[in-house]
C-alpha cells in the first residue's frame, strides 16, 4: 500500500455490484505501477481489460516504492480513458450524480401490485393512499426516493417499468 484515503472510492462505471461506493480506498504499488485497492471489481465486474504491460509486470520481483508517494511519477490516460459499458461520466472521477427519483404517472393505472411497489420506496411512505391516487389521476410526478445514487436504482427503476411505471431520475442541483 502506498497510500489511503479517508473515505471509500465510488465504481467509475456507475455499477450495482458495490453500490455507488465501496471500491476501495487505498492505492497499491508493485514500484512500476499504482492501481486502486478495487481494481479486482473492475476486472471481474466490467471486464476491463488491463494494460499489456501491466499484466507482464505481474510476473517480475517488484521494485522499489519511494518513501514518499509523490515521488511517483504517475500517467492516469489508461485510466482516464476508461468509461464502462454504456456509463454516463464526463471523466474518470466524476462520482455517481445523487438525486431524486420519480414515477412519471401520467396515464399509468395504479393496479394493487404496482402500489405494493411503490409503497416500498421511502419517499411514499408518508403519503396517504389517497394522496397517491390523486397523483396517479393527475398523472403527475410521484416522489420515490431523494438523495440516492443514480447507479444505486437500476433494479427498482427495471422492476417499476415492468408494472407499467416509467421513471425519471433528476440529479440534485450543482451535482457533478
């Protein structure tokens, strides 16, 4: 290990495997080459394919690390080139967007299961039924969740349009 960090590094590809966090959060070093604590997620989970001269170094005696890190010399293209399999980052490090998920209710007919459903999510639970219905007669917004993780409701989003629910997620103001 040649360095931590304080808090824990998010998946740059917006998975569900760890969540929107959860990769690490320290860098590893053979004395070649820096890589994150996660890289074996990315590997497994979005089959990245690594470096050819990464992979050679793997069978050599490792080099000298520096006592201090920021004698590293370090090259990030590889790294900031990787963008996952359909994700939505401008860049390596933007984190997944926080924010709001809807039920865009309009000419959606609220069946008892399609309820069950929504009455799971945290933002209805302080709804009353009626209230609900009314939305769903209205055909406007319904709130769900607040402050999630785009990468974290896929499957809610999935299982919500199977019942004839489509959704919006509206990332928070100012959120990368």
């Amino acid at each position: 290990m040649i360095r931590w960090f304080a808090g824990t590094s998010w998946c740059r590809f917006r998975c569900k495997g760890f969540g929107a966090r959860g990769v690490g959060n320290t860098e590893l070093s053979d004395g070649r080459f820096i890589w994150p604590s996660g890289l074996v997620h990315y590997v497994e989970q979005h089959l990245v394919r690594l470096p050819d001269e990464f992979v050679r170094s793997i069978s050599l005696p490792p080099g000298p690390i520096p006592a201090d890190p920021a004698d590293f010399t370090v090259d990030t293209s590889w790294w900031c080139s990787q963008r996952g399999f359909g994700g939505t980052a401008t860049t390596h490090l933007t984190p997944a967007p926080l924010g709001s998920l809807y039920g865009a209710t309009a000419s959606v007919q609220l069946v008892p299961q399609l309820l069950t459903e929504v009455r799971k999510c945290a933002a209805t639970q302080a709804r009353s039924l009626p209230q609900i219905r009314a939305i769903f007669q209205r055909g406007g917004r319904l709130l769900l969740l607040s402050d999630v993780h785009e990468a974290d409701v896929g499957e809610l989003r999935a299982a919500l349009a199977d019942l004839g629910l489509p959704t919006v997620f509206v990332p928070d103001r100012g959120a990368s």
